[in-house]
C-alpha cells in the first residue's frame, strides 16, 4: 500500500478521534481500502445503553469525527466526499479525491481541531457578541435537516440550566444511574494521558471540598442517605447556577431523530464547537437530560426509575421542547461562552486503523 495514502490516513483518523464522544467512549474505528476510501464504522458497545438510545451518542460522536475528518482531508490537499451508509457498523465513508483545499473560514475550523475541548467551569456572565452569534449560526447547512437554537435571555436560560441539570438530580436519587456515573469517573492522571474512556477528575472542574467529598459519594449508601435530606436537589440547583453563567445555550434540533440526524447534528455540533474554540469561547455539552428523557419511554428503563424521577425528566425534556419549534426534537444541548482555559483536558488512545 502507498505509504503516502498510508501517512494521510493516519493523519485524517487522529483529527477524526479528536472529536468528543459521550465521557470520551471514542467508539469509532476506521478501515482504509485502496486508493482513497476511508471508511468510519461505529462501536455502540463503547458507549452505555442507557444513555445512547437508538445509539444516537455513539452517532453523534461518528458525526463530529467526520467533520474533523473533512477538514484534515482538504488541509492534505484531499476533496473528501462523504456518503452515508445503513449497512451495520458502517456509517460513513469518506472518499478522498485529489486537489483539496480548505476555505479561509474552513482553515479556522481546522486550526481549532487539537484547541477544541470540554470546558466545564464556571463561565463569566457575558452576552454573546453580535459577529460571534452570526458565525455561530452560519455554520448550519442547507442540505441538512438539523439546526441550531440559541437562548440567550437571562430568564430562559436559567430555566434551561435546571431542566438540564435534572440530570444530576436524579443520578444522585437512583441506584442504576448513580453506579454509571461513578463506574466513569477515574482519578490517575497517567491513565488520562492514555486516553482512557470515562472522565477523569480534574476535567470536572470540581472546588476541592466536592473533590474530596466525591470518593465518598460513589458508595450508593452514602448518596442515598444524603438524597434523603435533599442533597440531589441542592446540587442540581448549583450546577444549574454555574451553568448559567454561559453566554447562551445551543439546542441543535431535527425534524425527525433517525440515524442520519445524529450523524448530521454530530457534525454540527464539532463544527459549532471549532468555530467557538477560534473565537475564544469555551463549550460544554450538557445533555444526559435529552437521552434520559428518550430512554425512559421504554417500559423495560421506566422501570429502574420512580415515578417522580420519570416525571421530573419528562418536565426536563418539556422545557427544551418548549424553546424549540413544535414539530421539531431536541437532539442535545450545551452551553458555550467565555471559561479561560479548562484545569485538565481529555487525551485519546490510538485510534484503531485497519489497511485492508
Ligand atoms: C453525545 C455526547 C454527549 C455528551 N454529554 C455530556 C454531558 O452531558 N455533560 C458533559 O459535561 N459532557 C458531555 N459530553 C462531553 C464528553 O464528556 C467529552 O467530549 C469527552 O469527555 C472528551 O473530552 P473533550 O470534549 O474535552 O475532548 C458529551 C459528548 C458527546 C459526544
């Protein structure tokens, strides 16, 4: 095989798994077929079941790779064109056709790709800038379903915020959800360097009082005593505090929630987050709520969750619905303005490339 061919591919699948991925599961892997195919198949086992209905975290990570994987290809001098498939774990292909270069708003992107990370700290309360909104915004394409909603209102915002952080309400509340959680987190930062899946501690942004407390709450006992008296509420109630502390949240909608949807709001989603990253601006995709929410229609999951557990997730997944055109779903949300640099970012394992 082309050493050449072989060099880019390389190059194109690391800018590819640089993407974000729900607590960093990386579930995609790629196979490279002479001379210009570079193929994307999709790891669902990677991500939890709970959470990735109809595999549509482990989609929207396909998704944000591929947009990174585009940008690479034409950074090389490569046109990709990507098409679509239905067939198993295959999702995607790129083919790679000469003469590629990149648009002066594209070489941006690109140079965002290895600065782009998950900034989940407290954000300075500041309005979006009128040029930032519209770069924003431009990055919704025409030819695709999916689009992005801003809410900016100080108001609308923080009901946002704590529909959102519903999501820790009631992880702290309930046995399954919690052993999720903790089962992710991990604490070495050699692992990280590694590029361990899950979330490594100091990316939580945690003050050091709830850092210490946090390898106490992972015992079901003590979480469960402390939700007696509240606990789950309280911390839902700050989150939903810092949170809004962003410039705005993003609700990246559709019209229907299908495959293609997820794959496309996934390459929405990266390019959003590069284009913040080129202005400065940090990210944090705050979403459990919106896979929750369509995960507990199943009567096999509504059954691990009490009644007012579904209740409060349905109320959740009705505020975002309320900020978003009537026939159209809410496929994830994130919150975006001005953090400063994250404590500690997020590193990947080698992604698997077979040259078949
Ligand atoms: C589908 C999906 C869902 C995610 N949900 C959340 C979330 O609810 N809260 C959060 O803090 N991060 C969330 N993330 C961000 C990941 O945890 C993050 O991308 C990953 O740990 C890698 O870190 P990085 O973004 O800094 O590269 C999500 C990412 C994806 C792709």
């Amino acid at each position: 095989m082309d050493e050449t061919f072989k060099e880019k591919i390389a190059k194109i699948a690391a800018a590819a798994a640089a993407a974000p991925s729900g607590d960093n599961s990386q579930p995609w892997r790629f196979i490279a077929r002479t001379p210009n195919i570079l193929e994307f198949h999709a790891m669902p086992e990677k991500d939890n079941a709970l959470l990735n209905i109809d595999e549509s975290g482990t989609l929207i990570a396909l998704g944000a790779a591929l947009q990174n994987a585009e940008l690479e290809a034409k950074s090389l001098g490569l046109t990709p064109t990507l098409r679509y498939s239905d067939e198993g774990s295959l999702v995607a292909v790129l083919i790679l056709h000469e003469e590629g270069v990149l648009s002066d708003d594209e070489r941006k992107l690109h140079k965002a790709i290895p600065l782009r990370h998950t900034n989940r700290k407290a954000y300075a309360h500041q309005p979006l800038a009128g040029d930032v909104r519209e770069a924003l915004l431009k990055n919704v394409k025409d030819d695709t379903d999916v689009e992005l909603v801003l809410v900016e209102s100080p108001e609308e915002m923080r009901r946002v915020s704590r529909a959102l952080t519903t999501m820790e309400e009631v992880a702290l509340s309930n046995e399954t959800l919690h052993a999720l959680f903790f089962a992710d987190i991990f604490w070495s930062e050699a692992d990280n360097s590694a590029g361990k899946q899950g979330l490594y501690i100091d990316t939580l942004e945690l003050p050091p009082p709830a850092k210490a407390a946090f390898r106490l709450l992972k015992y079901w006992r003590v979480t469960k005593a402390l939700s007696k008296i509240g606990f789950h509420k309280v911390v839902a109630e700050m989150n939903a505090q810092q949170n809004a502390s962003a410039s705005a949240f993003g609700i990246i909608t559709a019209e229907r929630l299908g495959r293609r949807e997820y794959l496309e709001a996934g390459r929405l989603l990266e390019r959003i987050w590069l284009q913040a990253t080129a202005h400065g601006l940090s990210m944090q995709i705050v979403t459990g709520v919106t896979f929750l929410a369509r995960s507990v229609v199943e009567p096999e999951t509504a059954k691990l969750f009490s009644k007012d557990q579904l209740e409060n997730m349905s109320a959740a997944y009705g505020v975002l619905k309320g900020q978003i055109a009537i026939d159209r779903e809410p496929v994830l949300a994130f919150r975006i303005g001005t953090g400063g640099s994250p404590t500690a970012v997020s590193y990947r394992r080698a992604p698997e490339i077979i040259f078949a």
